[in-house]
C-alpha cells in the first residue's frame, strides 16, 4: 500500500492545487457573474438558499488540463484523449449550467459522442464485458463501439443523477477512481493508475471546498465530466489489462449505476417521464426522512452526502480483493445491486423509525 502512494507524481498536486485554487477564485468574484453562473433556486432537488456558484466543473477540467501540460510525455498519452473527449460533455454540461436551457436529450448524445471520440482518438473499446453468451457479439467492432459509447453515457448521467448533496457525487467519484488507481498499478499499469490519481486530485481540490458548507456546486459541466472520466477509465481498466474481470469495473461504481437503473424502472412503473427529476432517490430520501429537520439544514445535507457516498467503499473493496475473478466480482455486483433495492424499499417505506 506505502508503495502505490509513492507514486503520486507532479500531475497529482498540480491538479489538487489548481483545482482548489480556482474553486476559492470562483467563490471569491462571484458577485461579478452570478446572475449567470449561480444555482436556481427552482427544482424538487434544490436544497439551497443562497447564490451559489454552479461552475465547480470549470475548475475541475482546468485543474486536469494543466496536470496534463505538467505531466511526462508517456503518463500524459492516458490523460490527452481523456480531455480531448471528456471536453464534450463538459462543453454541454457548462453550457446548461450557465444558459439553463440545454435539455437532457441533448446532453446525453454529448456522452454517447464523447465515447466515439474516445475510441476514435485512442482506437480502444470494450472487446468483453465478462459473460460468455454476450462476449461474441463484441467482435463486431461497430457494436463493441456503440456498446462502450453507451455505457459511458450511463455513468457520465448517473454521476449527473445522484449530485444532488454536498460532497455526495464527489465523494464517490474520489473513491472510485482511487480503487481503480490501486487495481491499475497492482498489475503494473503505472499510466493508468497515474491518470487515475490526477482525476482523483482534481476533484479533491473542488471537494475541499464543496464540502461541508457547500460554498460552490460542480454543476452540470463538472458531473458529466466527472462521470466520463469515471467510464473512461473503467474502459481502460479493463482493455489495457486483460486480466482484471469486467465486473470489477462495474462494481466501482455499482451505487450510481444501480440508481439510474432502478430509477428508470420505478419510474416507468409510475408512468412518469424516466428523464425527469424527482425527490425519490435513494440519497433524497436519506436526507429527507432522517436528517433534514434534526440541525442546520446545509450540515445535514453535508453529512447525508458523505454518509450515502460511503455506500461505495465496500465495492470498492471488493472490486479490488476480487479484481481477477470475475466469477466473484459478478457475484459481488449482484449482491450490492440486491442490497440498494432492499435498502430503498425500506427507506422509502419509513420502517426503521
């Protein structure tokens, strides 16, 4: 363990401190562009009462940028294609974030195109997903594309999805890029692993400051961002190293996944528009049934935001003890998926108080 963290290179503090650094100059000259960069106070999800900030993601992407221009030729080939791509969903996302008024379709083809260019610039997608019926079809390289596209665009909304509380998105996203930095370099993956800390750094400079008080908000532009890179290198994970399982992947970031699609389903089953959004998620109704009346509301949402992004650490863990069977992370997978449904239903029922 001492060893990975000795390899945490200049990228790594470069992306901290700029990350951190433009966060505090966003919040410190707010009063000179927030009647266009600042939150509504308009939605079911809005917890908020003051102007707030909504552009963290600039100072995230800018953090990751100028790691990149600081970074060694050979760790820098991961995080070149990662930005060149990833500006595709965060274009669209800051565009949202400050105009309001680019709708959900619109940003998820954002996502689906930036997995295109992801595999158009780096030649990689998914060749397997770990099951032996659907493994084959991925040797049509027209459906590998379009699957790895789509999957991408999954995690990029979901990360989208479930930033509805302080430090819960960002939270998430620092732990799993950490266990896939980990996995990466116990199989001597060094660029990937590096790439993965910078990420990782670049969204701790914006959670210092998020987190508790909630002074500036990663908004569109930084969760679809977050979320592409969160896929992509989940994508790279796998394809770079043949032996790691592809549930592993997929068990880093089986809570917002899990979200998304229970969400779809138990909106369909309402039939009501699976796009839009609604106070029923697992970590909406956390907040609202245990926490929201007991202090001052902005340390509560703070708290359930920390509290529900620990959600992701026993996967983690798992998704590293088990990264090369992939016989156990499937059967991991399917045991957290089992364990947010039955958690939801009791939350959502009220049944423990």
């Amino acid at each position: 363990m001492l060893e990975f963290f000795n390899i945490l290179p200049l990228s790594f503090y470069v992306a901290l401190g700029v990350s951190f650094l433009t966060c505090l100059l966003i919040i410190k000259t707010k009063l000179h562009h927030q009647s266009f960069t600042s939150d509504s106070f308009d939605g079911v999800q809005k917890l908020h009462h003051q102007q707030t900030p909504r552009i963290g993601g600039l100072a995230i992407f800018f953090a990751i940028v100028c790691a990149y221009c600081s970074e060694k030729i050979d760790h820098s080939r991961i995080l070149g294609p990662l930005v060149m791509a990833g500006l595709i969903p965060f274009l669209f996302g800051f565009a949202e974030d400050i105009t309001k008024k680019i709708n959900i379709t619109t940003r998820l083809l954002a996502t689906i195109l930036a997995g295109g260019v992801g595999w158009a610039v780096t030649g990689i997608s998914l060749s397997h997903v770990g099951i032996y019926f659907l493994d084959p079809l991925f040797q049509n390289q027209g459906f590998s594309i379009l699957f790895t596209a789509i999957a991408i665009a999954g995690i990029s909304n979901s990360i989208n999805i479930i930033d509805g509380l302080n430090g819960l998105a960002s939270s998430m996203i620092i732990i799993a890029l950490l266990t896939i930095a980990m996995i990466a370099h116990s199989v001597g993956d060094v660029s990937l692993a590096v790439a993965s800390l910078t990420v990782s750094a670049s969204v701790f400079g914006f959670f210092l400051v998020n987190w508790p008080l909630g002074k500036i908000f990663m908004g569109d532009g930084g969760s679809y961002f977050c979320g592409f890179a969160l896929a992509w290198s989940c994508v790279l994970l796998v394809e770079r190293n043949p032996s790691i399982s592809p549930f592993s992947a997929l068990l880093v970031c089986i809570y917002p996944f899990t979200e998304v699609i229970y969400s779809i389903y138990r909106r369909k089953m309402r039939v009501v528009n699976p796009a839009g959004p609604d106070l029923l998620h697992l970590h909406s109704l956390i907040y609202r049934r245990y926490l929201s009346k007991r202090s001052v509301r902005v340390n509560q949402n703070s708290f359930a935001g920390i509290l529900v992004g620990a959600l992701s650490i026993p996967p983690a863990l798992c998704a590293f003890c088990f990264r090369e069977s992939n016989t156990s992370c499937f059967m991991a997978a399917l045991f957290f998926v089992l364990s947010y449904v039955g958690l939801y239903r009791r939350v959502i029922k009220f049944k423990w108080l």
